[in-house]
C-alpha cells in the first residue's frame, strides 16, 4: 500500500470520531508502523494528538486549526508533538 493511501486511511479513520492505535493499524489497514503515518499527516497539518490507553499509545484527531500545526512542526520538527 502507497504512503499516499496509508496517511488517507488513517485520516478518514481519525475524522470519522475514531480513535488508532498501532495494533488496530496492523490489524484492520495493514500498517506496521502507525507512528510513521501520524507524524506524515502532523507534517501536512492535521491536529493528531496521542492519549495513553492502557499503557498504550492512541491517535485521535483535534481541532486545532491546520496552519497551527503546520506552523509548530516547520519550527520543530516532530519533537513539538512527543
């Protein structure tokens, strides 16, 4: 599966109220590194915040305007997010 439609699944996953985390990506979308994919749709600007859910790390979407975080990620790369 392209990168182009990793990041899109996830996206209308996340948009649709749900929340990712890295066992239901490999399980459900066949994506073995979640991780990878959130910080690609961070870098275009999508608000993705990460929850601990049973010791585990969960991907949800915000509602912070794109530009913010576009802006925040241009100046510090994905540690702005860790």
């Amino acid at each position: 599966m392209s990168n182009r439609n990793q990041k899109q699944i996830v996206l209308n996953f996340l948009q649709n109220g749900n929340t990712l985390s890295a066992a239901q990506a490999a399980n459900s979308f066949r994506i073995g590194n979640v991780r990878e994919v959130v910080r690609r749709l961070r870098a275009d600007g999508n608000p993705i915040y990460t929850n601990r859910k049973n010791g585990k790390n969960v991907y949800r979407l915000g509602n912070v305007r794109k530009s913010v975080i576009a802006n925040a990620y241009a100046r510090n790369g994905a540690n702005a997010f860790e």
